[in-house]
C-alpha cells in the first residue's frame, strides 16, 4: 500500500523524466497493491501529468487496487484534466468498475482537531 498526494506524485514523476528513473519509479507504482491518490484536482494537469497518469492508470488497470480521493465534484475532472481525448481515457480507467463514496460534512481535520485540542481550564 502507498498513500500519495498527487501533486507529490506528479511532481516527482516530472522529476523522474530527467534523472532516468521514470520507467522504475512507473513500474513500482504500477505493482502497488493498493495506490491511494489525495488531493485530486487541486491544480489542472499539464500535457505530461495527463501522460503519465494514463500510463500509470492503464498500467494499474485490472491489476491493483487504486483509490483517489478530491474535494472537486467528479463532474469538474473532465476540465481539471484537459485534453478531452486524454481526459476520457484516464477517466474511463478510473470509473469503470469503480465504488463512489461521497462523504458530507465537516472535515475530518476538523473534527480531529476539535477532539485533540485541550479544553481551556477557565
């Protein structure tokens, strides 16, 4: 299992294009068991980020287990990603056979917080 926030993801991706350790760093994230992607959608992808989530995904699909987790509405992924053609590929990989859960509410940092912070003794 590895839990990644995707601009961490996408970023050392980028990075891995440069120093010649992509098709490793592809292939070990490809074999994760479980992939947890968070934060999806903070920022629109760049045509790279749009390839290489493709390619990560394609490589993932019917293979492991992915989840991704995002504050924007599934309905905005389509923009956020871009190119249409691409857009449709990479969602089609990630929807298809996929569970939705959508949780309503306060945050769970919030929340958290709210347990974990002292009470003032006034």
């Amino acid at each position: 299992m590895r839990y990644l926030r995707l601009p961490r993801l996408l970023e050392e991706l980028g990075l891995a294009h440069g120093d010649g350790r992509f098709a490793k760093l592809m292939s070990s994230y490809a074999k994760t068991d479980l992939l947890i992607l968070d934060d999806w959608g903070l920022a629109p992808f760049t045509g790279e980020q749009r390839r290489d989530m493709l390619e990560l995904l394609d490589d993932r699909y019917g293979q492991r287990s992915t989840i991704v987790t995002s504050q924007m509405p599934v309905d905005n992924w389509h923009e956020l990603i871009g190119d249409p053609t691409l857009a449709d590929a990479i969602l089609d990989r990630l929807v298809h056979n996929a569970y939705r859960i959508n949780l309503k509410g306060e945050s769970m940092r919030k929340r958290t917080q709210k347990l974990t912070t002292p009470a003032n003794p006034d």
